[in-house]
C-alpha cells in the first residue's frame, strides 16, 4: 500500500512512529484498511434498511404507538399473531403464497429449460436473436405496465380474449370476478414475464458445455434425445439447485406487484390471488392494522427463512458440494 | 448459437438431414409462436394509445389503430404538465441511484475478493443474509416514516435501494475471475487498493458492471412500490407510479389538465395507453443496445462459493 511504503522515506511523524512500533497493527492496516473502507458505504446502507428492520420485527410482539416508538410500546406478547391466526385469511393467504408460488417455481423451471433446449438448436443466429430478443423483452417491464396488457386481454368489453371468444359463439366472460381461472392466469403472466430471462439463464451453461462430451457421445450411437438426458441436464444440475432455492427464499417475499397489479387488487379475486405480501400490504396501509400486518410480516419472514434451511439440508443431504450454505 | 460446428457424420447422411429438417420446423415454429405472444400486448397498447375513445369502446383493442391520431400524446405532452414532472423524477433516480449503487456494490465486491482481507468472509454472510431474511414491511416502514422522515423526499426513491445483495455477488465473482497475477503486480509496484480498483479492475470488469449497472436502472425506473408507500406529493411521482394511479383512479388525469388550467375532454383509454407508450419508451429505445450487454453478461453459475 502506498502509504506503507511512503512512511520510510517521508521523516516519520509522531503516528507513523507509533505505527512502526506496532509491526502487527500496520500489517493489520495495511492488509485491511482500504478493503474496509470499501465495503463501509454497502455495510451501512445495509445496516440501515437491511438490519435494523430486522430487529423492528418485536414491532409485532408490541402495541405499537406512532407517539411512544418502537421501544417504548407496550409489550403484548402474542396477541397480534393470535388475531391473524384467529381468522380464516391466516390459511387463505398461506395457501395461496405456497401453491402459487411453487407452481411458479415448477413451470418456470421447467419452460426455461425447454426454451433453452430449443435455443440450443436452433441453426441460423439471426433467427435465435430475434428469438432471444422479443421473449426477453416483457422482462424489462414493470408490473404496472403488465397490469395494463392482461387488462387490455381480459376486459370483459374490450378485451382481446373475449373477443376471440366470440368469433367461437363463446360468451364474454368477466374474468376480474372469476377467482378460479386466477391461479392460471398468474402462471401464464409469470412465465410470460420470466421465459426470456430465465432460459437464458440455461443457455448460458449449456453453451459453456465442452462440445468434446457430445462428440464422444455421437461416436457411441447416442440420440440427440439420451444427448440432452445424459450430458446437458445433468449440467443444468447445479443453476437449477441454486435458482430454485433462491426462489424458495424468494416464495414469502413474493412478486408483490404481480398480485397487486395483474390482479387490479380486486377484492372478488383475493380467495385464489390473495397471498402474504398483499395482505401485509393491505392490513398496512388499507385496514390501518399496523400489529395483524407486523405480524405477518414476521410470519412471512420466518416461515421462507425456515423453508430455505429445509431446502438446503435437502440438497447437502443428497449431495453436500450442491448445498448453498 | 449456430449448431453447425457440432454437426455429427452420421451413417445415413439422408434421414438425419430430413429428421434435421423437420426437427428445426418444429423448433422454430414454437419459439416463434412464444416470441409472438411475448410481443403481441405491446404492440395491442401501442395501438390503443393511436385509437380514438370511441373505436375501442366499440370494437375493443386490436392489434392495428382505428381511427389513427395522436390526440392521447397530445393530451398527456401539452396539456397535462405532470406526466413531464413524472419523467424528471424518474430520470432523476435512476441516473443517480444507478451509478451510485453500482459503485457501491463495486467496491464491496471487490474488496471480497482481496485475499489479504481477513474479514472478506464475515462480509461476503453478513450480504448473503440480508437476501435470505427480512424485517418485513412493517419495520420499514416505520424506520423510514418515524425515524428517518424520508417521506415525500427523492432520498427515499434512490437511497433505500443502492445496495442489491443478489448483484453484489454477481459482481464478486466477475471480480475473481480476474487474472490473480495482474493484481498482485500491481500490488508489488506500489498501486494502492483504491488505485488497482479504479485504473485496473473497473476497465477490465466492463461486462459485469455493465450487466449490473442496467440492472439497477432497470430497476430504478420501473419501481412504483417504494411511491405507493412513501410518496404522497404529485411533483415527486415517477412515471410508473404516476401510471399505477391512473389505473385506479380515472379521475386523475382531469385533475391534472385542470391543475395545468386546460379544460379537455380527455380520451381516456388511450391516454391510458400512451402513458404505458411512455413509460416502456425509453426501455425499447435502449432496448437494441443493452441487451446483448445482458445477454454477455448473465452468469449465474459460478455464484456460489
């Protein structure tokens, strides 16, 4: 480090003295000092927004008062958790957050390897890109403009769906009031939002895989079909591993405007649309429930920081370099 | 993505070319069909916002303008001064929080990698940790309306979210794939860390910062939660959020040209419409150019340690 060395030809200080006189302290610093610095900005903003709502999660255990603070509410105990358990929105919102969720993580899961797979053999990089380029596109959007295109489809009036509908003699169906077709709605929305990013995510790997493997197999007689079973999946192994536990720390923190927006927060759709993150939202800022909606929260944080570590046991149980922690 | 380089010497050199060829028929009908659906909502929105009020109420969306004018751009660009207001905020945020927060997340990623630093592991968890486990909600909002009184302040649109977890890793490992030997020559002839950073990792790490650098913007542009919680002033609204509100409230766009002194008739769906035009623009505008940038730049495998 520059200041190291300048301290032997600069005439030393008083500190510098002191400095020298600590051989282990400079080293210390020198070793240590810069990379500190670095790292102090993103551990304090960290800290800030990361950490110190962390430990506001004894806002659920308190009646919380806006005039008294955080630490000067009074405790209750459990008595918000037993509000949110003691009514039937605690299952609802429960069920709703894993079903959809892992039906999310399965679909998704398995179009972005198919869509990779595909990509993987297309002949002509001018077709792939254009491939590549329009499905990666809804990507960049955010979810109040998806919101906008599902509405333009599913408008009982305008919409494009109903209209297609009709030419089938088929009625207009008011699908904002129809909570059944929701969870399929919301798949085909997340997927059309996730295929480009996430099969590129695939390709990416299987690009990178050594074209000496698939030779090797075409010389023992293998089908591309036992080519793709026994040399690319195999590969995909670990990304899909990682990608699927973040998704599982990702499932109680789910896609909030997903089911915020796409929904248009309609109130008939809440029994299959309706998951923690829109209830914490709503009891928040809707219902003024400032403990059901802590509580909550600290529920939604748990439970996903809970399923991650079974999801991870999983994994080392069945192969130990695989697990992520 | 060519094939071409793995094409086998099959014995029968006829059927692999035909079951080749309606192998790839098949193919590409699929991932044109997927590639259609991904484009077809676009291109409906984009001519609804050329329709008149009247043509969609009638006839619905469609994938051409009926009745083609650009009344709705008019409306929102000359009559209604909020939607601008909107695009400075937005613009605002991300051109700050983007390179700031891309900076930030640098540096720590790097300093992860420095050998030296002893407690490179300690930060490496203490990030990892923040994207396993949340306060949630609640405890944010609080710090943020309570203790820190960022509400209705652009503070609040750019400083909560500079640092990304998931990207600081992504960072991290574009850092350790440098060439190890480079560094540490550059070590021995006296280059400070902040120095090799700034002169020597920065100008080799392109892709990934750029890949990260777009994220962030993306980010920042598209977010309208962080509004929905925390901002209440009309001259502070992002353009996302700004179209989050028309979605509920129809009435929105008539306060606007009433607050700017013009008294229209508003065509409200496709106003609605040309809003999403306008705040996807700038995205498609960038979109041919940075997206080879993701393209080069997503890997994810070697994320883990």
């Amino acid at each position: 480090m520059a200041t190291a060395v300048n301290t032997s030809t600069v005439r030393p200080s008083k500190a510098t003295d002191r400095l020298q006189r600590h051989p282990r302290l400079q080293r210390w610093i020198r070793n240590n000092g810069a990379p500190l610095m670095m790292c102090l900005p993103a551990i304090l903003l960290l800290f800030v927004f990361a950490y110190l709502p962390m430990f506001g999660v004894i806002i659920a255990f308190k009646e919380y008062r806006f005039d008294a603070g955080i630490l000067g509410s009074e405790w209750i105990g459990l008595t918000n958790f037993k509000f949110l358990f003691g009514t039937d929105i605690a299952w609802r919102i429960t069920r709703n957050t894993l079903l959809l969720n892992f039906l999310f993580i399965i679909t998704g899961t398995v179009m972005n390897i198919l869509v990779a797979l595909l990509m993987n053999e297309v002949q002509g990089t001018l077709r792939a890109r254009f491939y590549q380029s329009a499905m990666f596109l809804p990507y960049f959007i955010s979810w109040v403009v998806v919101g906008y295109f599902v509405y333009a489809f599913l408008n009982v009036d305008q919409g494009i769906l109903n209209q297609f509908l009709a030419r089938f003699g088929i009625d207009a169906i008011a699908w904002y009031r129809k909570p059944d077709y929701w969870p399929t709605i919301l798949v085909i929305t997340s997927l059309w939002k996730g295929v480009g990013y996430g099969s590129l995510l695939y390709l990416a790997i299987m690009l990178g895989i050594s074209p000496e493997y698939y030779e090797a197999a075409k010389i023992d007689g293998a089908t591309k079909i036992q080519q793709i079973l026994y040399i690319t999946l195999p590969h995909l192994i670990p990304v899909v591993i990682i990608l699927t536990m973040f998704s599982i720390a990702g499932i109680f923190r789910s896609d909030f405007g997903l089911f915020f927006n796409v929904t248009r927060n309609q109130p008939t759709l809440y029994p299959t649309t309706d998951v923690i993150d829109t209830f914490v939202y709503r009891a928040l800022r809707q219902m003024n429930d400032l403990g059901m909606s802590a509580a909550a929260g600290v529920y939604q944080s748990v439970v996903g920081f809970v399923l991650v570590l079974v999801a991870n046991w999983i994994v080392r149980r069945i192969d130990p370099d695989r697990a992520l922690f | 993505m060519s094939n071409a380089t793995r094409t086998p010497k099959m014995r029968s050199a006829n059927t692999y070319w035909l079951s080749n060829l309606v192998g790839q028929g098949a193919i590409n009908l699929f991932l044109l069909a997927l590639s259609l659906a991904c484009l077809l909502p676009f291109v409906v929105i984009l001519a609804a916002s050329f329709s008149t009020e009247n043509s969609i109420v009638n006839q619905g969306y469609s994938l051409l303008p009926k009745d083609f004018n650009t009344l709705a751009y008019q409306y929102l660009l000359v009559d209604s001064a909020q939607v601008l207001q909107s695009y400075l905020v937005s613009v605002t945020i991300t051109t700050i929080g983007a390179p700031l927060g891309l900076l930030i997340m640098a540096l720590v990623a790097y300093a992860m990698t420095r050998k030296h630093f002893q407690y490179r592991k300690a930060v490496a968890f203490y990030i990892f940790f923040t994207m396993l486990f949340s306060g949630g909600l609640v405890p944010s909002y609080i710090l943020i309306t309570q203790y820190l009184q960022l509400k209705d302040t652009l503070a609040v649109l750019i400083v909560p979210s500079l640092v990304v977890g998931g990207w600081v890793l992504i960072l991290r490992t574009y850092f350790r794939d440098l060439p190890e030997e480079l560094l540490d020559a550059a070590r021995i002839d006296g280059s400070g860390e902040w120095r090799t950073f700034f002169q020597i990792v920065v100008p080799l790490s392109t892709p990934g910062l750029a890949t990260v650098g777009l994220f962030s913007m993306l980010m920042y542009w598209n977010d309208w939660f962080t509004s929905l919680l925390y901002i209440e002033k009309t001259a502070l609204f992002p353009i996302q959020y700004l179209l989050y509100t028309i979605v509920n409230n129809m009435d929105f766009l008539d306060l606007l040209s009433q607050q700017a002194g013009v008294r229209v008739d508003p065509p409200r769906i496709p106003a609605r419409m040309a809003m999403v035009v306008l705040a996807i623009g700038p995205i498609l505008l960038a979109y041919p150019f940075v997206q080879r940038y993701f393209v080069r730049g997503i890997r994810v495998g070697s994320l883990k340690e």
